[in-house]
C-alpha cells in the first residue's frame, strides 16, 4: 500500500515539533516569505511561526525584509555563508581541503575538455544547439549543475583555506583562556 501525500504531512507534523518544522522551512529559503507562507509550509499556528521567526531574528538567523506593507523574512546569508566555512574549517585538515580542492579543479577541467568549454555559461549556450539528442542535453544540463555547485564549494574551500591559520590561532586562544580560567 502507498504512502498518500496527506500521510507524509502527517508523519511531518508527527515526527517534529511545530517550531522544528518552522526553522526546517526557514532554512531552505530562496528569497524572503511572509509569516504566513512559512506558517503554511510548516504546517504550523500562524501566531507559533510568528513567534519563531521574531526568535529567530533575534538571534541574527533571520532577517526582516519590509516589502511594502507586508513583513517578510529570510536566511541572514552573510552569517551562513561564515558558519559554512566555520564547518569546513573545523571538519576538515588543511591537507583534506587542499585534495578537495584539487579534486573539484580536476572533475571541471575534465567537463571543459570533454565538451571543449571554459565555463558552464557556455556549455549552457551549446544546450541551444539542435544536433543534440535528449539523452546529451540530459547530460550537459546534469554538468552545468554539477558545475556550479563545484565551483560554489570551490569558493567556499579557498575561503576556508584563507582563514585556516586564523581560526586556528582563534581556537588556540579559547582554549587558552580556558584553561587559565580552570586553572
């Protein structure tokens, strides 16, 4: 017996609390929503998202974006951005971000002398050409988007790579001040 898209809403709703849903929504968007639309997706007490959303602008993980008359909300992406490259950096030796790096400079230089481009744009413009078959635009269209998130992560490595040396002297100071604070 198949599982109905009402059953999945249900073990949604089931599995997580109402404000676990709420920020669950709040972290998957693409440009700003109102109360309203994040109450909906969330499946959740509009006066709940209300109050979730005003928490989490007050921690700086959201911000409000007035548009007229209606307040709207999204992903304070400055803040992402850092706490990614906090990730990497903490998750990751330098040695492994510097294979990870070479490893995504080999996988685009392969795409570019396998379809004799340099960037994705233009192996983007050569999906316009009409000698291709379905099967080679389904592939080139798979490529253009495994392009562009190995260069997103590429940007995201060098900038951790960048500040390596500097988080770790960060670290080394916590630590630091821990233990002359325990001591």
């Amino acid at each position: 017996m198949s599982e109905s898209p009402r059953d999945g809403a249900q073990s949604w709703t089931k599995s997580m609390s109402a404000r676990e849903r709420i920020r669950a929504v709040v972290e998957t968007l693409r440009e700003p929503r109102s109360v309203n639309w994040i109450s909906e997706q969330a499946d959740a007490a509009w006066s709940t998202t209300n109050e979730e959303l005003q928490a989490l602008v007050d921690q700086g993980q959201l911000r409000r974006v007035e548009a007229g008359e209606t307040t709207r909300y999204q992903p304070d992406y400055t803040r992402l951005l850092f706490e990614e490259i906090r990730t990497l950096i903490e998750e990751n030796t330098r040695e492994e971000l510097r294979n990870e790096l070479a490893a995504i400079t080999e996988e685009i230089e392969e795409w570019q002398a396998t379809y004799d481009v340099e960037t994705w744009e233009k192996l983007e413009q050569s999906l316009a050409d009409g000698d291709l078959t379905s099967a080679e635009l389904r592939d080139r269209r798979d490529v253009i988007a495994f392009w562009r998130e190995n260069e997103a992560d590429r940007r995201l490595i060098k900038h951790a790579l960048e500040l390596y040396s500097d988080a770790e002297a960060a670290r080394e100071r916590m630590t630091d001040v821990a233990d002359r604070a325990t001591s």
